[in-house]
C-alpha cells in the first residue's frame, strides 16, 4: 500500500518539473532573443555593450536549448 501513495506523489512533482522547465524555458529563449537584438543593434564602436549582450543571448540560447532537449525527452 506504501507504494500505492507514493505514485501520484511522484507523478505529481513529475508535472511540477515539467511546468518549471517550460517556464525557464520560456524565460531562456526571451533572454536569447531580446538580448541578441540588442547586440545587432548595438553601436560598432560600443564593443563592451555588444560583448556582454552576446553573452546574455548565449546563456539564453544555452538555457533554452537545455530545457528543450530536457522536456522533449521527458514528453517524449
């Protein structure tokens, strides 16, 4: 019977992670888009501006590809 009670449990904190990783997927993939924008947008000449963009939109594209591949596998 212990089993039994411990499977919805499971289940559930199962479908709690997926939402989470939607939502920093999400978060992630916004990150990546808003700051790539800026990079492309920034001035030539403001080269530290474009820098800590990219960096930003890498983060960004390194989260949400994370989440994805996470929540493909899991969905399947």
């Amino acid at each position: 019977m212990a089993g039994a009670a411990r499977q919805p449990d499971a289940a559930r904190r199962r479908a709690t992670q997926r939402k989470l990783l939607a939502i920093v997927n999400m978060v992630s993939w916004g990150l990546f888009w808003a700051f790539g924008y800026l990079a492309l947008t920034a001035a030539p000449e403001a080269t530290s501006e474009i820098l800590t963009a990219m960096g930003f939109a890498f983060v960004g594209l390194v989260s949400g590809t994370w989440c994805y591949l996470i929540l493909k596998r899991e969905i399947g």
